[in-house]
C-alpha cells in the first residue's frame, strides 16, 4: 500500500491467533459491502467515487472554483458536520498554516472561512469583520437543506453580499452544494439561479468528502482535485481483499475490534502536524456517527503532538488503561529546517546542534510510541509519504472502507445517525417551531 500501516506495537495487546479468529467476521462484513446486502446499502455508493467520478463534474468545480478566484479575495464556506470537516480538514492538510494570513501572491488559491458550524453570535460578528471590504464568495453546503446552523449563516451572509452587490450580482456569487431534488436549499437555488453542485443520494454527509461538498472548497483554495481522487481511486484498488493480511484497512478495523472486546473503549487519533488537527475532527464524525449506536462503538478522541503530551500526556500515559491510540505520522515534511547552530549551549541544545527540526519531530514521535506502549497502551501508526493531495485522497478512502467494516464488525448501521436527531427536536421545540407544540410543552415544563 501506499500508506504505512503499522500494527507493530499491538502486538503486546493482540496476537495473530486473535486476528485468525476474527477473520471470518471480517470476511463476512466485506461480503455484506461488496454485494450491497448489509444494513444501510443504499449509502455506499461512496464505495465507487473515486473510479466513477466523472471529468464533466470535476470541470464543473474547477470553472466554479476560478470564477470564485477570479472575483473574490474570501469563499465563506457555510455548512456543518458532514457538509463543513471534510473540506476543513482537506484545506488545512493541503496548505500552508497561516494560508489565510499570507499576502495573496503567495497562497495558491482564495482564502475560506468557515461558518454555520456553530450558533456563536460573536464567530459571525468577527467572521464580517475579517471579511470587511474584501470580495467575497458563498459556498453554502447542506444535503438536506434544512439544517437549522447553517441556514443561519446564509441568512446573514446573503444579505451582507446583497447589501454589497445587489441581488443579481449576489446571487452570481453564491454557489450552492444540495441534493439534487429536494429541500429549502434545493428549491432556493433553483428559484434564485445560484450556481449548484449536487450531493449524491447514495453517500451520507460524512462520507461525502470526495463530492462537491469537499472538492468545491479546496480546489477554490488551490488544491489539486485530480490529484485527490487519483489518491483514492489508488486507494479503492488497494483495499479491496477481504483477506486482512493483504488489506491494511480491514486489519485497522479488526484490532480495533478486538481492543474494544478487551476495554480499550476509547481511541485517540493522534497528529504531529499543527495542520492536521482537523483530519482528526473529520475522522471523529467519521468514526464516531458511524460506530457509536446500540450503547456500542469505540469514543473516538484525538490528541495533537507535543503539545498535548504537556497536557492530555499525563493520562495517556498513566490514567484509566482504556485507551489506545492511532498516529498518523508524516515520513518527510514538505519543509525542514535546520536548528539554528550557536557558539554557546546556554540553552543546552548543543546535542541537538547538526539536526534537523523534523528529525527531532520524529524522534519524539518514535519516544512517544516507545513510551505509551510501555504504559499499557496500544498503538498503531499509519505512515504517509507526503502531505499532498494524492495522499490525502488515499488516506480518505482507507478510513472509509475501514469504518464500514468496522460498523458490521460491531453489528450496526454504519451509515445512519438517527441520533443526531434528539438534540434537534429538543431545541425546536424549544424554539416553538410549528409542528413541535407537544414536545414544547413537556420540554418547556423540564426547564422549570
Ligand atoms: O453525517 C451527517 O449526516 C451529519 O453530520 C450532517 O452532515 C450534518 O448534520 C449536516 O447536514 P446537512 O448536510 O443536511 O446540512
């Protein structure tokens, strides 16, 4: 494969014969995928995106992304959970840290904010301050089209592009990213003529990454689309076996398994790289909608190194022994950099002096493993030769295809989430939306 997966250091925790054991559970779950038989089917057809993605659609995004480029200096990029972290993490995988902070020449593309993925009066207020009197653009993304945070945030953007532009202007510069039939969002756009992208009805909001939902945003941000989907139609290719000796994925998903069946309920996702703090936000929703039904699944947690190892460390290394962890690991930096050599070692770095910052990167990564395995927690690291677009895509599509056997693994609907519904109406009855009178009353009298 492409990407390293390392399960050296579970060896301690599980043994081949426990692997041996599960096999034919994870024959049976890749059975149920492939021939579309197991709960939720009808929302796999992310299975097939990458080989099946068609060059008319990504043409379609890559003209809607330079007309953004080429009008605007800001896309706000309105949408939450499924329909906002894939193209936040991609985008901050995929560029510089400060890119939004860095003068136009030097970024690849448009600066994105993001909105709607909160109800914060003062993220809004300071999002329009930031934006003050640059050009911008509208990304809203909603499948549904009726989610209540970012209708929110359309609303007040919207009128801050028309009270800019005027509508019909405004109206040129929102681009819509909803199911192709239905919804207010649907039904909005057509009416209003914004420029739309469909989300496919068979790939749910966290798996959808690699549809317009992400591929809008990053390629109006300078990524390399072709390169993205090559990365996970080589993916595709790879993890295809049902034999876990031969598919990295399935393997991911069965030790998983197995450490959840010995009280290892928790998981952290763990990064090196400042810029990959939102790869484990995505892979959280990922994990975790997809697993966490029945009163099962692993929690799924991240860490960021070293700066969590000065405040998460503690636990992880002498806390509740329920906990294992999954690093993703980055082999060569896209930039190194010397330690600075001085003619003192006050600072008593002078050990350290012929190295290189990565290197000293790596070596506290390699520690920490040493470290953490040494005190009782298991760990795997994925490896990845690169931080770029095709690796980005790879490492997508692996997650993807190792959450879905897992999701059987655990005997669960991968691809639903119904529970992300209680809160709602919790909140509009609340909100005494027509329709919840009922629950208004009952949940109004609870608060009393
Ligand atoms: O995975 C999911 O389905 C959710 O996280 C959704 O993506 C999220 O609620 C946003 O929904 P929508 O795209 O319909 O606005």
């Amino acid at each position: 494969a492409y990407i390293t997966f390392d399960s050296e250091n579970v060896n301690k925790f599980v043994s081949e014969n426990e692997l041996d054991e599960i096999q034919p559970l994870v024959t049976v779950a890749d059975q149920q995928l492939k021939d579309r038989s197991g709960a939720g089917f009808e929302f796999t057809d992310w299975l097939t995106l990458p080989a099946d993605v068609h060059q008319n659609e990504l043409t379609h995004i890559k003209q809607a992304a330079e007309k953004i480029q080429s009008d605007s200096d800001v896309l706000i990029v309105i949408g939450i959970g499924g329909s906002y972290l894939g193209a936040k993490m991609a985008i901050d995988f995929l560029n510089p840290v400060f890119n939004n902070e860095l003068a136009n020449q030097q970024r690849s593309g448009v600066k994105v904010y993001f909105a709607g993925n909160s109800i914060s009066s003062a993220y809004i207020n300071d999002l329009i301050r930031t934006i003050g009197d640059q050009d911008f653009s509208i990304n809203v993304i909603s499948k549904s089209g009726t989610t209540t945070e970012p209708a929110i945030a359309f609303r007040v953007f919207k009128e801050l592009l028309e009270k800019k532009y005027g509508k019909e202007e405004a109206a040129k510069r929102i681009y819509a990213t909803t199911d192709g039939k239905k919804g207010a969002l649907h039904d909005e756009a057509q009416k209003a003529g914004y420029e739309s992208f469909v989300i496919p009805d068979g790939v749910g909001g966290r798996f959808s990454v690699l549809t317009p939902v992400g591929l809008l945003p990053l390629t109006a941000a300078g990524a390399n689309v072709d390169a993205l989907m090559e990365g996970a139609k080589a993916s595709q290719g790879d993890f295809t076996e049902a034999d876990m000796k031969k598919n990295a994925a399935y393997r991911y998903a069965a030790i998983r398994r197995i450490l959840y069946d010995k009280g290892y309920t928790s998981e952290i996702l763990a990064n090196w790289e400042p810029s990959m703090q939102y790869l484990a936000e995505w892979w959280k929703q990922l994990m975790g909608e997809s697993e966490g039904k029945n009163q099962k699944g692993i929690f799924p947690s991240s860490a960021n190194y070293s700066t969590d190892l000065h405040s998460l460390g503690q636990y992880i290394q002498e806390g509740r022994r329920d906990l294992f962890e999954t690093v993703v690991k980055l082999d060569s930096p896209m930039v190194d950099m010397d330690l600075p050599k001085l003619s003192d070692n006050n600072d008593g770095l002078g050990y350290l002096e012929g190295k290189t910052i990565d290197e000293i990167n790596t070596k506290a990564f390699q520690g920490v493993v040493l470290a953490h395995v040494d005190g009782g927690v298991p760990n795997m690291a994925i490896h990845l030769p690169k931080q770029d677009e095709y690796t980005l895509g790879y490492l997508i599509y692996f997650f993807e295809k190792a959450v879905a056997i897992s999701g059987y693994l655990f005997a669960v609907n991968p691809f639903n989430q119904p529970g992300v519904e209680a809160y709602k109406t919790a909140m509009f009855a609340l909100l005494g939306k027509p329709g919840y009178e009922e629950k208004t009353k009952e949940y109004q009298a609870r608060l009393r």
